[in-house]
C-alpha cells in the first residue's frame, strides 16, 4: 500500500461520516474493503515503528494499534449506525489514548513517572465517566419523548372517540402515524 492511499482512504472516511453519522450507511462490500485498507494502512504504521527502539518504539507501536482499533471501531459504526457500536467506537478513542498516555510515561521515572500515571488515569477515567453520563441523558432523553409521544397519542386518540364509523378508523391510524405508536 502506498502511501497516497492512507490519506485517500482518511478522506473517505470522514466524508462518509459526515455523510450520515447516525445511520447505517456502507454496503457490504465497501465496508469490508476499506476494512481490510484500514487494517493493512496500519500493519505500515507499525511496521515503520520497527525502526525506532525503546519507548519511542513502545509508544509508536500503541498508537499505531490505538489509530487501528478506533478507525475499526467507527468504519464499524458507520456500517451498523448503531448505538451499541458508537459508544464502542467512543470508548476505543479513550482506550487508546490512555494506552498511549500511559506508554509514554515509561519514559519517565520515580514520582514524575507516578504522576504521568495519575493523569493518564485521570483523563482515562474522565472520559469513561463522560460515555456514561452521555448514555444515562440518551436513555432520559429517550424516555421522555415515549411518555411524551404516548400522552400526545392518547389524547389524539381521545378525540377520535367523538367520531364514527370510517371517519374514526381514518382518525386513529392516523394518530397511531403521527405518534409512532
């Protein structure tokens, strides 16, 4: 693979996301090619880490494998466009970057290597609880627009009681339509 072809396949990536980043929206087969673009793009990546030694190349191998698990993690979301795997692709962002955070304080020694640590940890832990802060307020979220949908339903439903015949069974599918019940 050369490397005009990572940017490309980069490009194409952000675009599809931006195309429609809530719904599935790759077929079958450009999903698995730029599956197997991604993963050999990568196997580069590492590969040139190879000329480095110590923790540099410690740390060149984490990001390259933390660049690959999260450019998985969204090609998968944009395929599947569901919740499960956007949430998988959000925490394989903060994985890495605290796999990487945390590699490169093995630089360090004593208590400044302690505290790199600590703050890797600290970022690494921030943004879990952010995911799940964010997964709490999408469930709230969800449930009240149901409660809302359901009393606005029942209410719609309620007028169609005052009709008879076609006229009512037209008012009740449609109250059904418009409040997705």
């Amino acid at each position: 693979m050369t490397r005009y072809n990572a940017p490309r396949l980069l490009c194409a990536l952000i675009l599809t996301g931006l195309a429609g980043a809530a719904s599935a929206n790759l077929t079958k087969p450009v999903y698995s090619s730029a599956k197997d673009e991604v993963k050999a793009m990568f196997k580069a990546e590492r590969d040139s880490c190879d000329k480095m030694s110590g923790n540099v190349k410690d740390v060149c191998v984490e990001r390259a494998k933390g660049q690959e698990k999260v450019a998985l993690a969204h090609l998968e979301y944009q395929y599947t466009g569901n919740t499960k795997d956007r949430n998988d692709y959000l925490e394989a962002r903060y994985e890495a970057k605290y796999k990487i955070a945390k590699e490169a304080c093995d630089s360090q020694s004593g208590n400044a290597k302690d505290v790199c640590v600590a703050d890797a940890k600290a970022m690494h832990d921030k943004a879990k609880a952010d995911l799940k802060a964010n997964k709490k307020i999408a469930d709230a979220q969800n449930d009240q627009m149901e409660t809302k949908l359901k009393a606005d339903y029942k209410a719609a439903n309620e007028r169609c009681d005052a009709l008879s015949g076609d006229a009512k069974d037209s008012c009740q599918a449609s109250a059904k339509a418009r409040y997705f019940q």
